[in-house]
C-alpha cells in the first residue's frame, strides 16, 4: 500500500457507477460534505455493519450536508445485490471495478497484494479538499459517532 492521501490535498475527481447503475462524479458534489466510506468486499460482515451505519444515520448526513458514498472494489451487479440483501436502499455504495481498485490507488488505501481497498473513511470538504482521513484495521469497524462529530466541528 502506499502511503494514504493527506489532510489538506485536494481530493481527486471520479467517477463511479453505483448499485443503481448511475454514475457518480466527486466534483458533482462540490459546496456539499462528502463521507468516502471505503470497504474491502461486499458480502462480508463488517463490511454490511460499515454500510448499514451510513444507511441508519442517512437523514442526519443529509441535515449536515453531508453525502455518504460506500466504495469498494465489487462490480455494480454485485452491489445492486448486495444493497438489497442488506437493506441499504438510499446510501449510494460505489463500484471501483474497473479500472480495478483505481479510486482507492489514487487515494493511496488500495492493497495491491490482496486486490482491494483498506476500510477507511475520508471526508472531503465543501471545497474538494481532504478534512480527514482514517484507516482502521480490516476487522475493525468504523465509528459512525467519530465521523458524526467530526463533521459537526467542520
């Protein structure tokens, strides 16, 4: 892995296809809060835990403009399947397919050995820029409550 981006670079523009097979861009999302919750796999437990967190705590992201984006490595088909299976209907959960893992190389969190992403949480501010940047360890759930009171003191 190479190193994770920093706090204070401007984060850089993607575009992904989400569970809904609609095309996300970052720089779309300027002026709003963007949570970058990265997972290694779907259907893996933590993973579902991670996603569920972003789903259940939806209408306050969105009270504190605020766009929490899932992402990781599987294809769209997989994760139209997967949202559905778990409930996730409104959080949009992000496809880094193909090219394979290159949103989570150009943040610096992919494992190229393994073939996916680190869990981490990135959150980029109104203006583009990385606010914070936290990777757990694998097993590790993120604490939804961390990110919510970090963004209340944005």
């Amino acid at each position: 892995m190479s190193t994770p981006i920093q706090v204070g670079e401007q984060a850089p523009d993607f575009v992904l296809r989400d569970q809904n097979n609609e095309d996300v861009q970052l720089s779309d999302l300027k002026g709003k809060k963007v949570l970058l919750s990265f997972h290694p796999l779907a259907w893996t437990p933590v993973c579902k835990d991670q996603m569920q967190s972003l789903e259940m705590n939806l209408i306050w992201f969105e009270e504190n403009n605020t766009i929490p984006l899932g992402i990781s490595v599987d294809p769209v088909a997989s994760k139209t399947a997967w949202a559905e299976k778990i409930d996730v209907n409104e959080t949009r959960i992000l496809s880094d397919f193909w090219p394979h893992g290159e949103v989570a190389m150009m943040y610096g969190i992919f494992r190229e050995k393994e073939g996916f992403s680190e869990r981490a949480n990135i959150i980029v501010d109104e203006e583009g820029k990385v606010a914070f940047v936290k990777v757990y360890e694998l097993r590790e759930l993120p604490d939804i409550d961390e990110i919510i009171a970090f963004i209340k003191q944005m």
